[in-house]
C-alpha cells in the first residue's frame, strides 16, 4: 500500500473514530463500518521523539477520539526526558541542575502516577479505552504475555501496584492513567535498553528540606530486558506487542506510523503541545511546598564559619514568603531580609533568584560584598 | 475528501473542548460576573435549591444562598478507590458549566472534576490537601471539594435531582 493510501486510510478511520454527535442517517451509512473490525482498534505509532509532542498527541487522542466500543494503541519513545506525574513535585522527584547541564527537559503528564526517565532505549504504550472498558490488568497483560512469547523462560509478572517486575524483583514497567470526559487512557513504560547511569542520576532530589503533600514517587530498582535477553530486538519487541494487542482485543490492526504535529490531522495539538512546555504547566503546577535547610557559610579573610537557616513558602512554583536566619555578626539583618524580600513573588528557580539578587550584591563592596555573595551562591545552590 | 471534511468540521465542533486542555483552569476567555444571583425567584425556591443536584459526570452541587457546594457522589468515590490528592483550582477561578476545574488523584487515575454550573470559585476545601481520604469517607459532608458562585441558576434545571441520579446509576451499571 503506498503512504499516501495509507494515511487516507488512518484518516478515514479517524474521522469515523472521531463520530460522536452523529444524525441518524449518519451512524446508519457508517454502520458496516462499525462493524468491521479494523475500525474497532488502531494500532499506531508516534514519528516523533518529543515528549512534549507526544504528550500533546495523547491529549489529542483523548479529547476527540470516539472511543466507545473501541480501542488504540499508541507506541511511541522520546529522546532522553524526566516526566512527573500529574500532582508531583519537580524539585524533590529529580535532579534539575543535572538535566539542566545535560539538556535533559522535564515534562508534566496529565496522568498520575510517579516520575520516570525516558529515553529511546524505553517503549511508551498508551492503551486508549472508554471508561467502562478502561482495565489496565488487561492491558498489562498484553505486555507480559508478549514477552512470554518471545521468550517463553522470562521471568515477568505485573503486581498489584501496575508494575511489571522481572524475576520478581526488578522493574521493566511503571504505569499511570487518567480518567477525562468520556473516555480513558493507561499508559506503561517498558525499559528495553535504556541508560540506566543517566537513569539514576537524574531521578533524586533537587533540593534539601522540602515538605509537601504532592504525590511521592515509590522508588524501585530497575532492569533492562535486553540485559536479560541479550538478543531482543526493539523491532522484535514491537512487533510482538502489536500482535498480542491484536489477539488480546480481537483486532487485526497494522502498525501505522503518524506524525504528532500535522495539524491537518490532530487540529489544535500544536496548541496542546505550547500548553505542555510552558513554565506554568510543568513548574506552576507543583503542589504548594515548604521548604526549610540549614545554609554552611564560610569565608577566607577572616576565617569565619557558621550556619543560616533558610526556610520558603512556594505556591504555584512561586515564592509566597521567605525567610532568612543569618548570625548577625556574619551579616547585618538589613541585608539579609532585602535578599529575603526580592524573591517574593519571584519563581522557584536559581536563575530568576540570581537576577533578584543582583540588584543587592552590586551596592555592596568590600567583605560585606564577599559574604552576601557566599550567602546568595548557598541559596542558589539550594533552589535547583 | 469527504471524510477529511468530516474530520474537520466535526473537530470545529470541538472548541469547546480543545481550549479546556489548552489552557490551565485560571484563565478563562468567558466574561463572567462574579455576582450572584439575588432574584425573587431565587428566595421562594431556597427550600429546594438546599437539595443535592447531581450530573452525569458524578459531581453533586448544594446551592444555598446563591453559592453551591460542589463534590463527588459516592458512586464516583467508590469507583476511585482511594484519593490521595486533591488538586484543586484557585479561589477567583471563572468555571464555564462543565470546564474541567481540578483532578482527583487516587489509586485508580487521575480522573479529571467537571464543573456543574457556570460560575466564580470562592472557597476550597483545605482539609484535603492533608486528608485526602474524607473525599472516601464523607463524600457529601467533610469530602467537599470547592464553593462557588452561581451566573446562570437556570442551568440548575439541566441537572438530575436524587431519584433521577439514582436510576442513571442503575442505567450505567446494566
């Protein structure tokens, strides 16, 4: 089949997929259609490894695809990202000043759940279901069963908790859905070979002393399956997946490949994409937080050592009230309730802090200067 | 082709739900006043307006005096499981009648909270940013979610009262 066909083809089942309001003659015309198979279940995979653009793609699918009576499949990978669950916290799920360092985004999802490491080494599957079908041991159960049969003497088990452990002891697959208007989505990772060093380095915490009642993360020692079937093939592994998915739901759906971001396709993804990036989603949707941490300050000339203690109240990842505890004999009160008093307002975030600061630090000199400076690189250090 | 034509004329009729994703529950492009409705009307009927409303997405909202007590009913609450965050919107916030104004995390999902009627949030239920679980265990009392103001009573009307509430639950779950 060429491209062109087929993605009138994918077209064509969208826009019937996309059927919800439909007049009597409509749903009459279109009704062999409904019962035709092919159109009870899509299997397709995203082009794109952009997290945001992915994410944007499920938002999509989940908005205005028709799902009753009907199923889709979405296989889809991103370059290397952190993603944090729906009412999570940045700053305590992973390592900001790391990923910054390596060009490693952050993204918020509209799911719940806890904080993952993405890379093209790990698969995303989105199983997209009405409510009422909505069943993530089922789901789960396609995965396993699809490693099963690739390699029948593997070890795997989903648990109570939607994991799925290897060898009843590591984890190859974390899971998280939500539950929107008239339909649902469950989506899973599945760590074939992804890198399991930049893995652990990026998912600790930014920043000592938070307390928050955001949603915790349940950290797990992980594995990859190729390290325990050395000749797992991604194609391998995919392909085995789409025809499980097919047995399992009485389909016989082809992998189809779309691109996220045609907007002649998905009209309006590209604005949901914008809404994924922005500050205010992935930053200004933390949980209210406190945040509370001893600051070591030392100095050269003279040698001087001593603690301050620094404690912020952060809503809407912004700095609802600071307050600042430094010995008067390292600086004088006046100086450190003015660096206290330029971050109200200000968001959680080192570089709009330093910015802040800068307006105190240039008129002072001299040791005062130094000090005040040792003071705002400890805060800094301890904003992520 | 027609079906692209179809696409694309059904998806206009999606703005409504597009622009509920797109953007975050605070900015609102409705112009509404946060006034509430003191009518007459409004006053002879306190009596029945004091009773449970419910909608098809499981909230109930109590209207009393012009402001309405929004939650979830115990159907939706033992079909969550348990709730382990409330996210909930600002106080000011403009709700359009069935705007998406916070999610419920529990073991389950996040599971979106559909907005019953249009109108101005003015209070939320601080309890549950520590005690999530009253969502579970008094699901019409101390689990309520938010208060808001009331720009259109009218849509009240639009809403299930207890008995119809209670046939659509056996409806759905045949």
């Amino acid at each position: 089949m060429s491209e062109s066909t087929m993605m009138s083809q994918v077209k064509k089942t969208f826009s019937l997929l996309n059927q919800r309001a439909c007049s009597w003659s409509c749903s009459r015309s279109s009704s062999s259609f409904f019962t035709d198979s092919d159109s009870a279940g899509l299997v397709l995979q995203s082009h794109s490894t952009d997290v945001y653009q992915n994410l944007a793609l499920e938002d999509w699918i989940d908005a205005n695809v028709e799902l009753q009576g009907r199923g889709i499949l979405l296989l889809w990978r991103n370059r290397p990202a952190v993603v944090i669950g729906r009412h999570q916290n940045p700053w305590t799920e992973c390592n900001l000043p790391v990923m910054r360092r390596a060009g490693i985004p952050l993204a918020r999802r509209r799911s719940g759940g806890g904080t993952v490491f993405h890379d093209l080494g790990n698969l995303n599957l989105t199983f997209f279901t009405s409510k009422k079908a909505y069943d993530r041991q089922r789901n789960l159960k396609v995965v396993t069963d699809a490693l099963r049969r690739l390699r029948p003497g593997l070890d795997v088990q989903a648990t109570d908790r939607f994991d799925i452990l290897l060898n009843g002891r590591y984890k190859i697959s974390g899971t998280a859905s939500r539950l929107s208007r008239k339909s649902s989505y469950h989506h899973c990772t599945l760590l074939h070979s992804a890198d399991r060093s930049a893995l652990s380095s990026v998912l600790r915490p930014s920043c000592p002393g938070i307390q928050s009642n955001a949603t915790p993360s349940v950290p797990s020692p992980v594995a990859n399956l190729l390290d325990h079937a050395p000749s797992l093939q991604w194609e391998e592994l995919l392909g085995a997946l789409v025809q499980q998915y097919n047995t399992e739901f009485g389909l016989h759906s082809a992998l189809t490949d779309i691109d996220p971001t045609n907007e002649s396709m998905f009209p309006g993804v590209g604005e949901m994409e914008v809404e994924l990036r922005s500050w205010d989603w992935t930053f200004g949707k933390t949980p209210k937080f406190t945040m509370e941490t001893q600051l070591e300050l030392t100095n050269e000339q003279p040698p001087a050592r001593c603690s301050a203690r620094l404690q912020m109240e952060v809503k809407n990842g912004q700095i609802e009230s600071c307050h600042l505890d430094v010995p008067v004999e390292w600086l004088p009160v006046r100086l450190s309730g003015e660096l206290s008093s330029v971050l109200i307002g200000e968001r959680f975030c080192p570089h709009r802090a330093a910015a802040a600061f800068s307006a105190v630090l240039r008129s002072e000199s001299g040791a005062t200067h130094r000090r005040l400076h040792r003071l705002c690189d400890a805060m800094l250090t301890v904003m992520g | 082709m027609a079906a692209c034509w179809l696409l694309r004329s059904l998806s206009s009729n999606f703005s409504t739900v597009l622009p509920l994703l797109a953007r975050s529950a605070s900015l609102s492009p409705l112009q509404l006043t946060s006034k509430p409705y003191f009518g007459r009307t409004l006053a002879s009927s306190s009596r029945l307006s004091a009773a449970l409303k419910f909608t098809d997405k499981h909230e109930w909202i109590r209207v009393e005096d012009g402001i309405g007590t929004v939650g979830i009913s115990n159907f939706a609450q033992e079909a969550l499981g348990d709730v382990v965050y409330c996210g909930l919107p600002e106080v000011g916030t403009q709700l359009a009648q069935q705007d998406e104004f916070g999610a419920l995390e529990s073991v389950k999902a996040a599971s979106e909270l559909y907005s019953p009627l249009t109108g101005e949030v003015v209070e939320i239920n601080t309890l549950l940013a520590d005690n999530p679980g009253l969502v579970n265990k008094s699901c019409y009392k101390d689990g309520w979610l938010m208060k808001m103001s009331i720009s259109k009573p009218a849509e009240l009307d639009s809403l299930m009262d207890e008995a119809a509430y209670e046939r659509y639950i056996h409806s759905i779950e045949d």
